[in-house]
C-alpha cells in the first residue's frame, strides 16, 4: 500500500473529483474545452498533489504540494462559481460541492499543520 492511499485527505479528494466528474457530465458540450476540462482537471490536481506529496523525501516538500491541492480547491470553487453565474448548474448544487469544498480545504489545512 502506499503512503496516500490511508490518508482520509486523499480519500476525500478523490470523493469530491469524483463528484465534480458527474457534474461535469451535465455541463453544456459546447463548454466542454473549457469550464468542463478545467474543472475536471483542478479536481483531480487536488488528490494527485496529495498522492505526490506523499511520496517526497520531506515534510517541506509535501507540504509545498498540500498548498498545491488547496490551491486546486480554491479554483474548482471559482469555477461552481462561474457555472452557476451562467445558470449551467443550479445553486443547491453549487452549495453542495462549495460545502464539501470547505470540509475538504479544513482537513488539507488540519494536515499540514499536524506535518509541521
């Protein structure tokens, strides 16, 4: 097994990207090189951060790629932002991925502080 896979940091980004790739799915085609491709992306950036962090040699070095992760969150929270400006996704959807968002960024942030 390795490193990141125990990690509930990562299991949870890997809960919420999976949930952004459905939502994504709903998107309108003609978005799909942009919103869609860039919020599929950040959301993944998010636990594949967590996993390479996990595999450097220093608590610096992964803590450098837990703010890359944080970074990522910010970004797919923008981007719900964007959707539902343009009436692509409804708010009781952008609430909901906004607040496991939030859940998420509070543990990246309860976990760096515990690497320090």
């Amino acid at each position: 097994m390795f490193r990141f896979e125990s990690l509930d940091i990562w299991k949870l980004a890997i809960e919420y990207a999976d949930g952004l790739y459905e939502l994504a799915k709903g998107l309108p085609k003609d978005e799909r090189f942009n919103l869609v491709d860039q919020l599929k992306r950040a959301a993944l950036s998010i636990s594949n951060n967590i996993a390479e962090g996990s595999g450097t040699a220093t608590k610096k070095n992964f803590s450098s790629f837990l703010d890359i992760s944080l970074a990522s969150a910010f970004e797919t929270v923008n981007l719900l932002y964007f959707a539902a400006k343009r009436e692509y996704i409804t708010e009781k959807e952008r609430l909901k991925f906004y607040k496991k968002a939030e859940l998420l960024v509070k543990k990246i942030r309860s976990f760096k502080k515990f690497l320090n």
